[in-house]
C-alpha cells in the first residue's frame, strides 16, 4: 500500500507506527531503521556497560521490567528513576535521550 500526502495531519494508536519519509530534495527517513539502530545501539552499549557497573545493570533491569512488564511499565519506570538519584545524588538535573529527544527532569 502506499499513501501519498502533500500536507495534513495523520492520527495513530497502538504498536509501532513505522513510516518511510521521503521530501522533495529525495532525503529519506525510515522510522523502522532509525528504531532498530536505537534499539542496537543500546544493546551495544549494555553489552559493554553493564558487566562493570552495578548501578549500570540495575537500571536495565528496570528498564527491561518496564518493557515486558506493561500493567507495572511506570513502576519499573520510577525505580530507574530512584536508582538515578540514589547514585547520583548531587546531580540536580537528569537528562534522558529518548530516541531524537532529550528530555530534562529536575530530581534530588
């Protein structure tokens, strides 16, 4: 199937919504490709972290709990975020990259 649009607005729930955006210079951008690549990259990351680091391995434990834990995904949440403060207790602000975003959030 492919939808072409020339402007508007597009509304979805649920899942992941890939899409394939192409502009009119030909640029590319594949939401798919761009999640796998995170998902990659933090895999790497973990791989080579965690095996040092308790704190490291706490806080993607949570996070995992959090993936495959949906009805308790804000409660596993929260605990990463108490793990954060518990060891980096002086730090006054947090920032979170969360795919292209970077999120602040003051804690302490």
């Amino acid at each position: 199937m492919k939808v072409v649009l020339q402007s508007g607005t597009a509304t979805a729930s649920g899942g992941h919504l890939d899409f394939v955006v192409k502009d009119a210079t030909g640029n590319i951008r594949d939401s798919r490709c761009e999640r796998i690549d995170e998902t990659n990259q933090l895999a790497e990351l973990a791989s080579r972290v965690a095996p040092k680091d308790p704190t490291a391995r706490k806080l993607l434990e949570c996070y995992r709990a959090a993936l495959s834990d949906p009805a308790n995904e804000l409660v596993h949440l929260f605990e990463v975020w108490e793990g954060i403060v518990q060891d980096f207790g002086g730090v006054k602000t947090v920032y979170i990259q969360h795919g292209s975003r970077l999120i602040s959030t003051n804690v302490g």
